[in-house]
C-alpha cells in the first residue's frame, strides 16, 4: 500500500510539473539509448568516444535526480544542454559522418530543455564548431565540401523548424498558465490560486516567521447594480473595482476574487499597523472612486493576521466572519476585529 502510495504521488507530480516530466522522459530516452553505446565503445577500444557516451549517462542520471529532489528544472536543462551538445560535438569529431547522426537528436532535445533561443544559439555553436574543424582538416568530419553543406542546411532546417515548434509552445503553455490563475473577467487572480498563495504564505510563517495578513471585500448592494442596470454595468464596476484596488496597493500584494463581488487581499510583511493602515486607505481609495450607473458604489472589509502555526483557512474564516459583522454593522465599514467603523479601522487583528 506504501509503494502504491509513493508510485501515486511520483505520477502526480509528473502530471503537474511540465518541465520535469519532460526532464524525466528526455534523460530515460537519452540513458536508454546512450548507454548501449558507452558498453560496446568501451569494450572495443575506443575509449575517447565511450568515456563521452559513459559522461554523458552519468550526467543526466545526475540531473534528472538533482531536478527530482530540488523541484529545479532550470539548471539540469541548461546543464544537460551544454552537455549534451559537447559531447555530439566530439563524438562527431571521432565518429565522421557516423557520428553526426547524433547532433540531430541533441538539436531536438535542447529545444525541449532550454528556452527556444538558447537552443537555437547552441545548435548554432555545434555546427559552427564542426563545420570550421571540418574545414581545417578536410575529411576529417565530412567527406565532402558538398556533404558539409547538406549537413550545415539539413541542421538549420530541423532548428528552424523546432525553434518555432518551442516558441508557440511555450507561449500557448504560458497562456493556459495564465488563464488557469487568473478570473477571466477581471484579471485578479482566481480562487485557486488564492489557495496556492496561501499555502505558501502558511510554509513561509512556520519556517522564516514571515508576517501576513489578509483583507477581505465584499462590495456592497452590488445586486442592486446588476438587477437596475444589467449584467454589463455589474461587471464594468468589478473591473474598475479590480484596478482601483491593484492601483492603491503595493506591488507585492496579491489580490483574488473568490465569489462574485468577494475578493481577498494577500498582503506580505505586514503586522496589524500595516493591516490597518492598508485597509483605511484602501476604504478611502473605494469610497472616493468606485462609481457604478447608479452612484458611488462602497465595499465592507473584514481582515485577519496570519497566526502562527494555524491552517490559512482559520486566518481565512476569521477574515470573512468579521466581513460578515461589517455588512451587518450597516454596510461601508471595516471590521478587524469585533467592531465596525465608517472612517476609520479598529486596532486588534
């Protein structure tokens, strides 16, 4: 049941990282196919080229491990890349023509292991590299000036065409990342993300005692804006609501919705002065702005100060129970603890 369990979480893992599945099936393929040549290079004399095969093997192994245990895919790529590429390069040196087979392989791997201009800058060093030792020592490499340059074009080719490959995926790849964290109607970062963020807030008070707080908002009578004026207005005034917020806060707050008008504000570093002081000024910033087809539009506020050693949820319940006594208190106020004010925030949190 244990290993079942360990099998689970390593798949899972897989599925949601990318670039470490891609990591993890790229080094298996390259350890599966290398390793048979390193074997039989070794075993009939040809040292120089099974001393490569057998570096590289033990690189990879080494930097999908490092990827596996750092949660770093970053530096394995670049570092298997530079690798990889080398070593293409000096097999082919040794091997002539039988080895240049391998810097076909290597153009595709790079393209999937580093950013697509990186890639492309590195096929580029390989067949500059072996064209100019080619020419240096004629038949060393290639047979021919004629089979150099049908190599030199065929390399281009396959890299011009994995470059654009790479650089669509990678933009549609960061596109769907974008559009799975954030609401599509507002730009502020969806309830999902808001549960990552404040998981990651909770790791980073238990283990650096790193402060934070949160905000709730809830604008209020927003019904009415829908119901007198249509779906249309409604959403027009969350947008404006959305980017007077982003506007008063700082650059590393991080601001959700949540529920239909209910958006949370994650803000980092920040005690129960700072709390205070965001929430009034946020409150102000709203009152004095926000305008919908009917008027002003204003927003009730409850806020919370991430404990010590308690789970996001209870900083997050505490935040929404007082939102909930602002709204009850008569709307237009802000509630950090168990009182309300119209101008100004109370001192507890």
């Amino acid at each position: 049941m244990a290993n079942f369990m360990r099998i689970s979480r390593l798949i899972s893992r897989l599925r949601n990282d990318f670039q470490l599945s891609i990591i993890t099936l790229m080094g298996f393929f390259g350890v599966m196919g290398i390793t048979p040549y390193a074997v039989y290079r070794l075993a009939t004399g040809n040292y120089l080229v099974g001393a490569v095969d057998a570096l590289i093997v033990i690189s990879t192994i080494t930097a999908v491990f490092y990827a596996w245990r750092t949660g770093d895919t970053v530096k394995p790529g670049i570092y298997l890349a530079v690798i990889f590429s080398a070593g293409a390069t000096l097999v082919a040196i040794n091997l002539n023509v039988n080895g240049l087979f391998w810097v076909y392989p290597v153009i595709l791997f790079n393209f999937f292991m580093v950013p697509p201009r990186l890639a492309l800058l590195s096929t580029v060093l390989v067949l500059t590299t072996l064209a100019g030792y080619g020419q240096l020592k004629p038949g060393s490499v290639f047979e021919s000036d004629y089979q150099m340059v049908s190599f030199l074009v065929t390399g281009m080719m396959a890299s011009t065409l994995s470059f654009v490959f790479a650089y669509r995926t990678n933009n549609q790849r960061d596109q769907l990342q974008l559009l799975a964290i954030h609401d599509p109607l507002t730009g502020a970062r969806n309830r999902r993300a808001m549960n990552e963020e404040l998981k990651i807030a909770v790791s980073l008070k238990n283990r650096h005692g790193n402060n934070y707080g949160a905000l709730v908002m809830d604008l209020d009578h927003f019904k009415r804006v829908n119901d007198n004026y249509g779906h249309k207005a409604g959403d027009q005034v969350l947008v404006d609501f959305v980017e007077l917020i982003k506007n008063a806060s700082r650059r590393e707050d991080r601001l959700f919705r949540f529920g239909g008008e209910e958006f949370l504000l994650l803000l980092p570093n920040t005690e129960r002065v700072g709390l205070q002081t965001a929430a009034g000024n946020l409150h102000q910033h709203i009152n004095q702005h926000l305008r919908g087809p009917g008027g002003a539009v204003t927003m009730s506020v409850g806020g919370a100060i991430l404990r010590s050693g308690e789970h996001w949820e209870e900083m997050l319940q505490r935040a929404d129970q007082r939102l909930y006594r602002a709204k009850s208190a008569g709307r237009n106020c802000i509630v950090l603890n168990d009182n309300c004010e119209t101008a100004g925030v109370t001192p507890s949190a």
